[in-house]
C-alpha cells in the first residue's frame, strides 16, 4: 500500500522543478532567478527572444551547465550539483537543436545505444556472463526495431547514420533518446531545419509521445509550431522570468510583444 | 629448405608479437580514439615483470622467482593494466594532446627507471636467461621455431578473439559512441571517462603480454628495447594495416616488421661495412615512405575500419552483402 500511495503521489509531482537558477558568465548573467516546472504529462514551451537565456537554462536543465545558484528537482530528485551523464537515470532525456547522431554507426545500432542497465556494457560480464549479456542484447534490438518503425526510419536500420539527412537525424534521435525510457524529454528546436513534409511527421510523433505520458519541454523559434503543440508557454526575457500562459494568450500579450521588438529594435 | 622454414617461423613469431601489441594499441586508438605514445612503457612493463617473476635465482639483482612462464604472462598484463589504469586515471580528463604528452614522458620514465634501477632490472646489461617455451627442444632449431610460433600465434589468435568479441558487445558500442560524439553519449547516460579508463587498460594490458612474450620468445631483454623507436614502430604498423580494424592491426604489423627487416636485411648486403651503423636510419626511412605511400594509396590503411554491429543484429551481414554486390 505504502508504495502504491508513493506512485500516486509522484503522478502528483512534476516532472521538472526548477527554482532560483542563477547562471553568469564573467559579468553577463545569462539566468538570473529563474523559476520553470514541468508538469507531469504537460506539454510546455519555452520561448523568449534572442539573448534571453533559453538555451543557457536548457543546458542547466540538461546537466551541461552547473548552476551558480538554485535547485533543480528532476522526478523529485536533486539534480542541480549532477553532471549531464547522471540525467537520463533520473528519467530526463535531450535532443539537440544540431542533431548528434553517432555517424559511422548504423542507424539501428545508434538506437541501441540508448538503452539503459545493460549487462554487457560491463567490460568482464561479457565473458562471465554472456547468456544475459545476449537475452539483453536481443531484447534492446527488438525494442530498437520498434522504435525505428515509430520514426519510420526502419528502411534504413543497417545504413550508416551520416547518410541521414537534417530531419532524419531528429527523427533518430527521438528514437535513441526513447530507447532510454525517460518519463521527460527536453527538445531542442526540433524544427529548425528541417522541411516541412517532415516537420509535419516529428510534429505527429511528439504528439504521440506526449499522448503516451511523457511530459516535454520544448524550446522553439517556429511559433506555429508552439502554439500547435504546446499546453502552456514560458517566455523568458534577458535572462529572467517574463511571464507564462497559454500561447495564444502569450501571443497577444504586451509584454512579450515588447520584449520581442524591443530586442529586435 | 629447413633453413628457410625456420627463418621464416622466427620471422612471423617476432612480427605476431608485434601484432599483439598493434592490437592493444587499436583498442585505444583505433576503438576509442586515445593518444597513447607511450606504447614502450608498456611494454617494458610487461616484459620485466614476466622476466622478474620466471628467471631462475640471480644474485646480483632482486629475483628471479622461476614461477612458471604462464604466471609470467598474466602477471605481465595485469601489472601492465594498473599502470595504464593509475597514468589513465591521472591524465584521461585532460585533453588528447594532453594524453600524448603524458603518455610519451610515462614511456621515458619506464625507460630510465628500468635503466638506472640495477639492482632490480639489471641496469643496461638486462635480464638475460628468460625461459623460453619448449627451450628443451632447442637443439633442433625447425622444431623449435614452429613450436614458438603456435604458442605465440595461440596467444594472437586468443586476443584477437577477445576483443573481435569486445567490438560487437555492447561495451564496444559504447566506446564507438563516445569516440564519435561524447556529448550526446554523455546525455544517454554513458560515462565516458570511466569507458575511457577500462579501454585505456585494456590496451595497456595487451602491450604488457605482447611485450612478455616477446621477451621470453628472444629470451634477452635490455632497456634499449623500449626506446621510443618502438612505439613508432607499433603506431606505423597500425597505420598501416588499418585503425580500428584487428585483421588490419595484425597484417600491418607483420608487413610493417618485413619491411623492417628485409632494409635491414638489404643494408647488410649492399652498404659498406664502415657505413652501416648510419645507414641503418634508412630503415626508419623505409618505414616513414610505408606509412606516406598508404595514406596516399589507401588512407584507412590495408584494411579500414568497417561498420562493427552488434553480432545479436540478424540479417546485417546479408544486408551489407547485397549491398556490396
């Protein structure tokens, strides 16, 4: 029972809590006293204009920068002192605005590579162990073929991934980062670049995947594209919080529309 | 006849331990893209302490144990693979050009430690009297060299198994992964300096049998073998045969090691006797022209790296076949 009453209450508990995140580089405070939460299941969008310290809070949130100040909860866990390797165990995965695909493998093995506990990544269990290290193995390859056949890039399992091209590359690494299970996912522009027959295509499989339960984060200049996915929006402005709501309401609201012009102008 | 059989079987012994090495140095450049110039110091690790460890009681030095050759072997790769894991340990976070430096002053250390520490090395006379395998037969030099020649081919047939087994288990994958992107393994969770360290010592291990090996194959070890010229050595032959490919490691080595040998071999011939000990830097000529002449010709060497999966992927082989034709 007691644990039943803790899965209800982490459904209870948002995916990401952020809070008084502080970040400068020598005088230039790219965040400062920002406050962001990801609910369970939520759809969110991060927007702000150029300059504003999206990408630097998306790279604290990803573990690739250390905050100078405040706490990060990822899955009610304490994250903000962990490094980028240490996210993906706590249910956090990423995307790159520039994909990262692993070029000289295979497409499929780069799926399999997200795959997480596995056995035979430990040097000696794949002499001392070895039918485990196969059970898994197998498995991985069969949930990476699943996957590969959810991004529709199962034609192209035994190519070499530099022969991907831009949005091929997203679509892989949705793929790859899902091998790893992660109840959130931060998206990293994951429209720029690419066309929009394809774009059309990520766009249906992130629904699917936010359908699924996955909460994400998703940080976007394509404002179409925001408006279309996302449940909430946060806008940031010179490194701080502007102000949040739904991304028509956002949209229209004089705030925003200053922050914008007034950094374009 | 016999003679040339014989010549040959040491010939291919000398260059199959040479391709143990290449193998151990292809887990950490080939596979995992780590720097390592300090190849030599690995070596000589292994090879003094199996020489330590084997050669009968002498009183002028620390040792011998007389333990048995195989004792030697192992306790040859297991004080080899500390070493690479301690100097790893140390060195492995900086960057690759940070590696090399290190590795390279770990090399020299090595040289002038075994050097100068006589009472424990023997100083520059060596340690002489290594136990040979099957030295009872060595009355009959055929015999002899063949039976050298499958023990030391057991051992490069045994490493090349392992790591071919190593490339496609997941641990491989990893460490493709890392060498091609350490970012976006890092975000699917995989700790590149801890697979850093585990290959680092893995390589380092195989050099410090390869380097035991060779020791009791010869049977005479001296500082002067493990100058840097060896470590040039083994990363030409590497070059050569193919980085990141083990069949490519192990026919770089034995090509390179002929080259080596037939210069040597034409230099005796058709130099002048007071002019040799100069000439003889032609044969690091000889294999610097190697190395340009296949990087021009066939830049991934011999045999290039090709796309390893997974052995658990059914049907990629045929795949690439069809492919192919």
């Amino acid at each position: 029972m007691a644990q039943g009453a803790t899965a209800a209450e982490m459904e209870q508990k948002p995916a990401i809590k952020a809070q008084g995140l502080k970040l400068a580089f020598g005088g230039v405070k790219a965040v400062d006293d920002m406050a962001i939460t990801l609910g369970r299941g939520e759809f969110l969008g991060l927007i702000g204009p150029n300059g504003a310290g999206k990408t630097t809070l998306f790279n604290m949130l990803a573990g690739t920068y250390r905050p100078q100040a405040g706490s990060i909860l990822i899955n009610d866990v304490e994250a903000s002192g962990r490094d980028a390797t240490a996210r993906i165990g706590l249910g956090l995965g990423r995307t790159f605005q520039i994909p990262k695909p692993f070029p000289q493998m295979t497409v499929l093995e780069n799926v399999v590579t997200g795959a997480q506990h596995q056995t035979g990544e430990r040097l000696f269990a794949n002499f001392l162990r070895y039918g485990k290290v196969k059970a898994e193995e197998r498995a991985a390859i069969g949930r990476a073929r699943e996957l590969l056949d959810f991004v529709k890039l199962s034609h192209l399992a035994h190519e070499p991934a530099r022969v991907l091209s831009g949005g091929q590359r997203k679509l892989l690494e949705l793929a790859r980062v899902l091998m790893a299970d992660p109840s959130a996912i931060l998206l990293d522009e994951p429209a720029a670049g690419v066309n929009p027959a394809l774009l059309e295509f990520i766009i249906s499989r992130v629904l699917a995947l936010n359908a699924q339960g996955k909460s994400i984060l998703l940080i976007e200049h394509n404002m179409d594209m925001v408006t279309r996915l996302c449940h909430r929006v946060v806008v940031m402005a010179g490194g701080r919080y502007l102000t949040e709501g739904k991304p028509a309401e956002v949209a229209r609201n004089p705030a925003v529309v200053e922050a914008y012009l007034g950094a374009a102008a | 006849m016999i003679e040339l059989i014989s010549y040959g079987a040491f010939f291919l012994t000398l260059a199959l331990t040479y391709a143990i090495m290449c193998l151990g140095l292809n887990v950490q450049w080939g596979q995992t893209g780590l720097f390592n110039v300090g190849v030599a110091g690995f070596v000589g690790i292994g090879a003094y302490v199996s020489a330590l460890l084997t050669t009968p009681d002498a009183p002028d030095r620390f040792g011998g144990f007389d333990l048995p050759i195989a004792v030697g072997w192992i306790a040859a790769a297991i004080a080899a693979a500390l070493a690479s894991a301690l100097l790893g340990a140390m060195t492995l976070r900086l960057r690759s050009d940070y590696l090399a430096i290190a590795t390279f002053g770990f090399a020299v250390v090595v040289q002038l430690a075994v050097l100068n520490l006589q009472k424990l090395t023997g100083g520059p006379f060596g340690i002489s009297f290594i136990p040979r395998p099957f030295g009872a037969l060595a009355s009959d030099p055929l015999v002899f060299g063949l039976c050298n020649l499958a023990v030391v081919g057991a051992v490069t047939l045994a490493v090349y198994g392992a790591l071919e087994h190593l490339m496609r288990s997941p641990w491989g994958r990893v460490l493709r992964a890392i060498r091609e992107d350490e970012q976006a393994a890092s975000a699917l969770g995989k700790n590149a300096t801890v697979f850093r360290l585990q290959a680092f010592a893995v390589g380092g291990a195989i050099m410090g049998l390869a380097g035991a090996v060779q020791g009791h194959f010869i049977g005479y070890i001296s500082p002067e073998g493990y100058v840097p010229i060896l470590t040039f050595q083994v990363w030409a032959m590497l070059i050569v045969g193919g980085s990141g490919n083990n069949r490519g490691a192990i026919a770089g080595a034995i090509l390179v090691w002929a080259i080596w040998a037939a210069s040597g071999a034409a230099l005796a011939a058709f130099i002048p006797a007071d002019q040799q000990a100069r000439a003889s830097a032609l044969k690091i000529v000889m294999i610097g022209v190697a190395i340009c002449l296949v990087l021009l010709l066939r830049p991934r060497g011999l045999l290039g790296e090709r796309a390893t999966v997974s052995r658990h992927v059914e049907n990629a082989g045929d795949h690439a076949k069809d492919k192919a034709s």
